[in-house]
C-alpha cells in the first residue's frame, strides 16, 4: 500500500515490550483494595502468567508493578482472587478468578487432544464422564495430590494406571492447585481441587461431567482481541502454533 510505513525490527520489539507492560514499572497505590485490583488487572491483561514453576508469577509482577511486594500476590492466591490452573500449552498459569473457567472452556479442546497420547491410551475403556464425575467428586470432598487421587480411582478402575486415571481427571476437570502451593515463604505439595468448588460456582442441576459446556465463537474472538493486545499482531499461522483451540 503507497505510503505505508514498515516498522523496524527495534520498533516492534518495543510494541511487544509496551503490550506486555515491561518498558516502564507501573506505580501501585500504597494500600487498599485498589493495589489488589491493579495486581489482578495487570495479569488479566497478560492473559496469565506462566505459573508452572511455583514462584516466577512473583517475579513477572515485581518487574511490572513499581512497588510490588510478594505479599500482594500470596494474599490474592489464598483469598482466592486468582488461581492456578492448566491452561496453555497444558500447563500450570496464574489467572483471576474471572478468568478462570472462561479460559478452560476455551482451551479444553487442545487439553483433550494432549490425552491422546500414553495416558489417554491407557485409559482405553474408561468413561470420560463416569471417570469426571468420580474424580470430582473425590477432590471435592478433600483436597488431592495426583498420587492421591490416582490410588482412590483405583479401587473403581483397578486395570488402569493410577496415574493415568489422575491425568484423565487432570483433562476432563478444571482443577486448580490450592495453597499453601506458590505461596511466598511458604511449601506444600500440589494439592488439587476443582474450579468451581474453590470459587463457589455451583454447575447447573444435570449438567453432565464430561464433556464440559463448549466455548462460543464470540468468546473465542474475545480472547484472541486479548492476546493481540497483550503480544501483538503476528501471522495468523503463528496463532495456530502458539495456542491451537479449534478442532
């Protein structure tokens, strides 16, 4: 197009520094519920942050946040403001918790490819659904490491690995990680529960476990305006590398 400007490769990576807020540290109010809510806006912006590793969310903050202590971030986890959850790419992110559920329906599609697998082969036979329901059921009741959780699902499924029966509650449940877990200054094993119990949401009476409700394509559109404001604008086959959720 005549008169069009090409951007230099300096000018785009600064557009990628200024979408991911890292050219200058934004100030945090002294106090009040308006520092939390900056806190959680900056990560809805971002779409998450990488939370595989527990503490590096902490660190993604403090590069961000002028002012950015690790209490604003524990006090959101345990007051359950945001959460950890398998999302991108199958791994754990930091999310608000209005994001959350959101998200996974979002993402579940490519969760579910992930199943096919060696766990999802070894679970042949198993009903997604009955495995869903029992799953939850179990991490509802109490909170469950995977060793846990595989162990209780083998008395109901005693031909299948526990751990692959854990891995299939893992696709077909959103489950978050609770604390102690990524907690600053504090340790615990990587206990699970699921979403909507950890936020008090209840599920519509007779919705079924498995499969969970199927995002729309406007919610669809709405998360890729999002990523576009917080990475950019590349080619349309790098969105489908990066973070495929169609069929």
């Amino acid at each position: 197009m005549a008169g069009s400007q090409v951007l230099t490769r300096r000018a785009v990576n600064r557009a990628l520094l200024a979408r991911q807020l890292l050219l200058e540290r934004s100030p945090l109010p002294a106090a009040g519920p308006d520092r939390a809510a900056q806190v959680v806006q900056t990560i809805e912006h971002l779409v998450g942050l990488q939370a595989q590793a527990p503490f590096p969310p902490y660190y993604g903050l403090h590069s961000r946040l002028d002012g950015f202590r690790p209490d604003d971030l524990a006090a959101l986890i345990t007051d359950r403001s945001v959460v950890r959850i398998a999302l991108m790419r199958g791994t754990i992110h930091l999310v608000s918790a209005r994001d959350c559920l959101p998200l996974r329906r979002l993402l579940q599609p490519v969760i579910e490819r992930g199943m096919r697998g060696a766990f999802g082969k070894q679970l042949a036979g198993v009903d997604p659904a009955e495995l869903a329901a029992a799953g939850r059921r179990l991490v509802e009741a109490e909170p469950m490491t995977f060793t846990q959780l595989g162990q209780a699902l083998a008395a109901q499924w005693p031909d299948h690995p526990p751990a692959a029966l854990a891995q299939g509650v893992r696709t077909y449940v959103p489950l978050v990680q609770v604390p102690p877990r990524a907690v600053w200054g504090r340790s615990g094993q990587s206990m699970h529960t699921s979403a909507e119990h950890w936020l008090g949401q209840r599920r519509p009476r007779g919705e079924p476990a498995h499969p969970l409700p199927v995002a729309s394509p406007a919610e669809l559109a709405q998360l890729v305006t999002r990523y576009l404001g917080a990475f950019g604008a590349p080619d349309a086959a790098h969105h489908i590398r990066f973070a495929p959720v169609g069929s």
